[in-house]
C-alpha cells in the first residue's frame, strides 16, 4: 500500500479528485473515500513492490530516486499502461 500510494499513479489520482490550493491539495474525507486502489494482494509484482518499498523506508533521499523510478515502472506495467499514458504522467509532475 506505501509503495502504491507514493506512486507516480496515485499523484495523478490524488490531484485529479482533490482540491487544488494553488501549490498543494486539500484532503477532505470524501475526496479520500473515492480512493481505488487495488488490494495489493493481487499484484502481480508483490514482492518486487515490498522490498522496493522496504528499501525505500531505509534509503537516504539521493538513493530513494532510482527506487522510485523502479517502483514507478512496476506500477505501470501493474496497471498495463502503454508508453503514452507513462510519458503523459511522468509530464505531469
């Protein structure tokens, strides 16, 4: 569930449902309710996605850049998402 929710997938859903403040977003509770997300049970990268965040909990922050990368693209190919909707994303930040 960390891993998912530091996501360069879950930015994208967390900014298109929450309130935009002009720098960072507002969470209310029913913004926070519409969250899907997946059971991560049903990854198919489950053990990648846990030692990847377990890594990530450890790491100092200049390492913690290319985990993310990695835990990016295992979320991508999790979600099967084509070169387009990656590249539009990785636009987006």
């Amino acid at each position: 569930m960390l891993g998912f929710l530091n996501s360069k997938v879950a930015s994208f859903y967390f900014k298109s449902i929450g309130c935009n403040l002009g720098g960072g977003y507002r969470w209310y509770n029913y913004t926070i309710e519409k969250i899907l997300v997946v059971n991560p049970k049903l990854y198919k990268s489950k053990g990648k996605i846990e030692k990847l965040t377990n890594q990530l909990c450890k790491k100092d922050v200049n390492q913690n850049l290319a985990l993310m990368l990695k835990m990016d693209n295992l979320f991508y190919n999790e979600y099967c998402l084509n070169s387009d909707e990656i590249n539009f994303l990785k636009r987006i930040e």
